[in-house]
C-alpha cells in the first residue's frame, strides 16, 4: 500500500460518513469516536509533559479538530493544524473557534513551516494508519521544525499490548475488504529513528496503562469513566530535539 493509496483510504472514510451521517458528527466520527474524551486525554498529556502558554504546537494529521478544540482555551498558544481531508480541517476551524490559528491542506510528509519554529509536534492516530518510510519522513520534518529542546509525541500500536493484538487479528479477518492500513511499530524501532534523526527517546508509555494525570473525570460515549490517571489505548512515545 502505498502513501497515495493511504491517503485515498482515509478521503474515501470520509466521505462514507458523510454520506451516512449529517454535518459536523460525520467529520466529528471520521477520526474515531470519543472525540471529546479522546481530545481531552490528549490535551491532558501534552499539559503534563509541560505544555505552556506561548508555546507553538503543530498538530499533525489534526482531522476536525479534537485536540484543537480542548486547546482553545489556551488564549496564548499558537497553533497550526494539517490534514490531506480539506472538509476536516474547515470542521476543526470551526469547532475550535480560533480565527487567529492556522489550518493547512497538506499532501504527502512535509509540514508547512520553518526550521526551529515550533515547540511541540503531534500525531495522535496518524502513524497508525502509515507506512513506516512515511512515518519516517514525517519524523525528520519534525526534527527540522523543532526548536532545539523542542518535543514530539506520537501515539502506535505495537504487538506487545494485549488490546493492540485485537486490531491486528480484526487487519487479519478483515484484509480483503480493509479500508485502512493499521500500522504496527515496535519499541527498538522508535529508537533506531530517533538515533538516526539526532532525537532522544525521552519516554514510552504503555497504551494500557493509566499514566496521563487528568483533573476531572472524563466519560467517554459508552459510558466509561477515567479519573485521576487515564490512558490512549494507543502507546505514546515522547522525542526530544536536544538543545545544542
């Protein structure tokens, strides 16, 4: 599968939504569902790895907006977010309603600014759905944008974790009728691309363990409750760009 074939999976999703459900909730429902739980654990983490108020986040692969929408309150925070669906981005820029933030239709792995710009670069769910050359290459622009001392978090999937091997046996089943790629990574792996990009591996965290501190319970959509430490469901790795 190749990265055209990738990206066309996830337009061909989206528009399946569309066609099935009304407004916003398809766009919403196209990056999985729990949007807000979901955008509210990613927000959490990135607050608890130090997130402040004039940082600059880009937000990869940001879909309609579920982390942008939880980092819309943060006035001082600037913000660009990229996708290769134009509908999910103009859904994220007006469920965030933050005019002075920016939204950018991008194709293929570069992202749209300049070197030593950024504070934090994010692909929550994108590398899942990517092969690894791509994820790769999506890593070095990172690096490039990076201030030094500046981080990537990213979320995988990785055989290792029990509820991760459900995905990979419903790939199985599913392969001839699969519309999207699930990708899997594995630790050794982080660490040989970080070596090779000049990163450091600052931390790891197992999908299915709680280790994200969150303020206020949050109730996902089937009716689940997270309080005090919450998790993904997909791993995190956290790459640092080193200060000199």
């Amino acid at each position: 599968m190749s990265n055209l074939d990738t990206a066309q999976a996830y337009h061909d999703h989206v528009a399946r939504l569309q066609r099935e459900i009304a407004g916003d909730e398809a766009l919403m429902r196209a990056v999985g569902g729990d949007f807000i739980p979901a955008g509210k654990l990613e927000y959490c983490l990135l607050r608890a790895l130090g997130l402040d108020d004039g940082a600059f986040v880009i937000d990869v692969g940001c879909g309609s907006g579920r982390l942008a929408c939880q980092l819309a309150a943060r006035q001082g925070l600037r913000y660009l977010g990229t996708d290769v669906v134009a509908s999910l981005l103009e859904c994220a820029q007006r469920l965030s309603r933050r005019p002075d933030w920016t939204f950018r239709l991008t194709d293929g792995a570069a992202i749209p600014s300049p070197d030593d710009t950024a504070d934090w670069v994010c692909f929550f769910s994108v590398f899942t759905h990517l092969l690894h050359e791509d994820s790769y290459s999506y890593l070095a622009e990172a690096r490039r944008v990076l201030k030094p001392g500046g981080r990537i978090v990213f979320s995988f999937l990785e055989f290792r974790i029990p509820y991760h091997w459900s995905v990979f046996e419903d790939s199985v089943a599913q392969r001839k009728t699969r519309q999207h790629l699930n990708q899997f990574m594995d630790r050794d792996g982080i660490h040989a691309w970080a070596g090779h990009l000049g990163l450091e591996v600052e931390q790891i965290a197992d999908g299915d363990k709680p280790h994200i501190p969150i303020p206020e319970e949050i109730r996902f959509d089937h009716g689940a409750v997270m309080k005090d430490f919450g998790n993904l469901g997909q791993s995190v790795a956290v790459l640092r760009k080193p200060s000199a």
